[in-house]
C-alpha cells in the first residue's frame, strides 16, 4: 500500500475569509438588485430599505470575519491587543452595538 500524502488542513483564517467574501458578495447582489428594481412607490421604497439594511447587515458581518482572521493571523496582536483591544461587543438588530456581552 503506497502512502499519499496529506495537505495540511486548511488555517482556520482561510473559513472565516471565504464566509467574509460570501458576505460581501451578497451584500453586492443585494445592494444591485434593489438599485435595479424597476416597482415605484412607498412600499417599494419601504423595500428598498429593507434590502439596504440587510446588505449592510451583510458588509458589517463580513468586516467582523476579516477581522477575526486578521487576528487569528496575528496581525491585530491576537485576541487581547490591537486596535480593539480585545474589547468584544454585541451588535443588535439595528446594527447598533450595545457594549459587552454578559458573564
């Protein structure tokens, strides 16, 4: 029986930048999809909106993937330093931070 070799798993960093291009990608879609929609009106505006939200939801969800692997890179000086400090935030419905999460 010959051996075959193995590739190293892929790092950890690598998953969170792929789910960090899909969510931008989506964001994209989502954002040129409603600027194409040819519907009028207040609901179609009221839409609109909606779908803008959702595509921000998507671009800031991805901003927190890239910073993730930028950490798991080490290059935010890891979990505890950097520019965030290691401080971590929930962010609510709205988007809107609302300070550290419970112990």
């Amino acid at each position: 029986m010959t051996d075959v070799p193995r590739l190293p798993p892929p790092a950890p960093a690598d998953g969170l930048r792929g789910h960090c291009a899909a969510l931008r990608s989506h964001a994209h879609r989502l954002r040129a999809g409603a600027a194409a929609l040819e519907w009028r009106g207040p609901q179609a505006d009221a839409f609109r909106a909606e779908v803008a939200a959702l595509a921000d939801r998507c671009a800031r969800a991805a901003d927190g993937f890239a910073l993730a692997a930028a950490q798991l890179d080490g290059v935010h000086g890891g979990a505890h330093g950097g520019a965030h400090g290691g401080v971590t935030t929930r962010v609510t419905a709205a988007g809107r931070s609302r300070g550290r999460p419970p112990r």
